[in-house]
C-alpha cells in the first residue's frame, strides 16, 4: 500500500474536530465488525463500523473518537498506514489504537506498534481479553489527557 492519497484527503484544522464519546471499528469485514458493535454496545459504549478506511477518514474530518479499533489488513489503505496518518493529527494523536488481525507475526506486531498503535490483539480473541484491554486503553487515556 501506497499510504494515503494527500489531494484526496484534507484534516480539518484541529478546531473543527468534535470529540466523542464513540468507539470506532474500522473493518472490511463485515462479520468482525457485526460483532465488535455488538459487543461494545452491549458493554454499555457507543460505538460505530466504518467498512472502509476512506468512509472512517471522511468521519474523522468532523468527529473524533474515544478509541479506535484498527485492522491491519484492508484494501486501499493498510492499518498501519492509518495509524501513521491518525498519529500526524494533532487533534487525533492521543486517541487510544488498538490494532486486530487475523494474520498475527512478531514483525506485523512491531510495524504496528512502529505505526502508533497503544495495544495490539490476534484474532480470534475472547471477549473478555478485548473487553479488559478497552478498559484499560480509555482509563490509561483519562490520564494522558490531563
């Protein structure tokens, strides 16, 4: 993957971001991302699919999450390529990643950590493994923030 199109996607100055208090999925599979939805929201957070990295980066123009769900393997941009983009944001910088994958290696671990993702998890995963780690991703950036 190339990274991201610079003439075809534009940040919004930092200003213009609104936060909020969702979950974003970010999944081409839509499987995955049925789930993870479900999943959260029955844990009480609210949370959004995005099926397509270009779909999440026209919502991140206007909103910013709590935390973000990353996949490392979709089409037209790789999660480790988003990542690097979400981290250049000034806005976004902070925002808790937590990158998935179906395809787990010590070195696809590293590039993504490299990339800027705070935790990392090799599907399939248990529900409590996924849930604990939120946890602890958004109390970790309770303290960041202050």
């Amino acid at each position: 993957m190339e990274g991201i199109p610079t003439q075809e996607f534009q940040w919004e100055s930092p200003q213009q971001v609104q936060g909020s208090n969702e979950i974003f999925v970010v999944d081409d599979d839509e499987i995955f991302g049925r789930f993870a939805l479900k999943l959260l929201r029955n844990y009480g957070y609210e949370a959004r699919h995005f099926k397509s990295a270009l779909e999440f980066l026209t919502r991140l123009r206007h909103q910013a999450p709590t935390l973000i769900i990353l996949d490392v393997y979709m089409s037209w941009i790789n999660g480790m390529d988003l990542a690097k983009a979400i981290r250049k944001n000034p806005r976004l910088k902070k925002v808790p990643i937590l990158m998935v994958t179906g395809f787990p290696s010590s070195e696809v671990r590293f590039q993504g950590f490299k990339a800027g993702a705070d935790a990392f998890l090799e599907k399939p995963f248990g529900t409590g493994e996924l849930m604990e780690l939120l946890t602890a991703l958004l109390d970790k950036n309770k303290y960041k923030s202050n």
